[in-house]
C-alpha cells in the first residue's frame, strides 16, 4: 500500500546558468529540498551573458531548456540573474505547463533591511540595463539610497577558480576602492556569481555591511511551485545532482562539483 511518504514525482529538476555561478544557487536548492533530484546545466562555452545581447541570452537559455528538457525535467530554474530578465518570460509562454522558476537581485530585502539604508548592487551590465530591473529599483527607491556598479570581467574571472584568488582580491580592490570610501550599509549580489566570492568581498568592507542574494527565495519558492502541483518527490528518495557543460574542457563539471562541495575562494 503507497502512503504520502512514498507518493511523488521522481523526476528531477533542471537548473541552468551561463557558467558556473549557478551552482551557488543549486547549493540552496539542494540543502531546502534534499529529496529531489536536479541536472545542472552550465554554460561555460558561452559565458559570460552579462556583456550579451538581450536576444543573444533568449537564444542561449532557449537552447539550455531543451538540453534539460531531454531529461524529462519536472521543473526548470533559471539561475542566472542576466537570464531571468531577458528569457523568463518567453520560456514560460514556449512551456505554460512547465514550472519556470528565476532568480532576481534580493534588492528589497536589502532596501528593508534598515531604516532608508545605502544599498550598493553590484550586478553584470547587462542585468542593470534590464528593464526589469530598473522598474524594481525604482519602485523602492523611497526605502533606501541605491548605487549601482557593473562588474565586467569579475564573471571570468571567478569561472577560473580558486588559483585566481590573489588576481580576484586586486581586481575586487581596484573596482570597490571609490565605494569603500563612504561604505554601504548593504550590498546585493546581482550575480549568481557573486556569493563565491563573498569572502573575498567581507575582506573589504567593513563588519557592519550585510549581504544579500537572491538563492534562498529562489529554493522556497520552488518547493511552493512543486507543493501546489503535486510535483515533490517521495520524502524517502535521497536525492543527487548531476553536472553538464557546453565546455569541451573535462576540467569545467570537475570545478562545477568542486564549487558544489565547497566555498572556493575560502580564506
């Protein structure tokens, strides 16, 4: 006889990014939903999206969801900041009864996270030229002060690993050397990238500044989606992760695992 434990969708969940920096955001799926089972697509091979074209990324996350969808995925995230703005909405219209879940810089909880704080949002330029993004920053431009900062390059870097550390910490030094003067009380990570290197970036700033992204919304809001249309998998199931590349290089889903087990850029 089946009982609620045992009754359930095994199928896994897709997650894509344009390289590595969604495995940040895999980290958090997997650890508030240990039952389901997820393929990660990367697309190393085109990385960086956040100096690309609009159309560009719509073609390049069109292309990673039928990569997915050849493993009869259940659910899809987009874990790329970039992507979600330019594609979300078209892949939703392309598969209106696929869950299509995305990620958004956590810039309300930063903006209320003190009283009419000054909130810096480091992001790709791509992100901070997304319409998306620009109506969400003015919309809660009353709660606090925000300053922008595109990062090109600091993607590439960080897709190189752990052996770029010291060439991170001068890159991080030159970008936010103007910012630390009058230090923010919070700074968002725009980029799924990003929250690797968070500790590189509490080096810089001072103790009282607080950091945001957007994976932990992301996770509860997938289990939300799977809960409402009965898609969870059976709570007795262990799940596991397996790990795709545009690269040609072997090395790339070796680092993909390796930034999954650990925080690379660790003191």
């Amino acid at each position: 006889m089946l009982t609620q434990s045992t009754i359930g969708d095994s199928r896994p969940i897709g997650v894509f990014d344009s390289g590595l920096g969604g495995v940040s955001v895999l980290r958090a799926l997997c650890a508030h939903l240990p039952s389901e089972d997820f393929v990660y697509f990367g697309d190393s091979a085109n990385a960086p999206y956040g100096v690309k074209t609009q159309d560009q990324i719509l073609d390049l996350s069109r292309q990673a969801t039928k990569r997915l969808l050849a493993f009869d995925v259940k659910a899809i995230v987009i874990a790329c900041n970039t992507a979600t703005a330019a594609s979300a909405e078209c892949l939703r219209t392309e598969y209106p009864h696929l869950p299509i879940l995305g990620v958004e810089p956590a810039i309300r909880p930063a903006a209320l996270s003190s009283k009419h704080p000054k909130v810096l949002i480091m992001a790709t330029p791509m992100t901070l030229k997304m319409d998306k993004f620009k109506t969400l920053e003015r919309s809660l431009s009353p709660l606090a002060e925000f300053y922008t900062l595109p990062c090109p390059g600091l993607v590439e870097l960080i897709e190189q690993g752990p052996e770029r550390s010291a060439q991170l910490r001068e890159f991080l030094s030159r970008l936010l050397a103007p910012i630390l003067a009058s230090p923010p009380d919070a700074v968002v990570l725009g980029c799924t990238h990003y929250p690797f290197i968070l500790p590189l970036l509490k080096e810089l700033f001072p103790s009282t500044t607080a950091f945001f992204d957007g994976a932990e919304g992301t996770a509860k809001q997938l289990e939300k989606r799977l809960a409402e249309q009965n898609l969870l998998a059976p709570c007795t199931h262990r799940g596991c992760v397996r790990f795709l590349s545009s690269s040609t290089d072997p090395q790339t889903t070796a680092l993909m695992e390796s930034f999954f087990r650990s925080h690379p850029f660790s003191s």
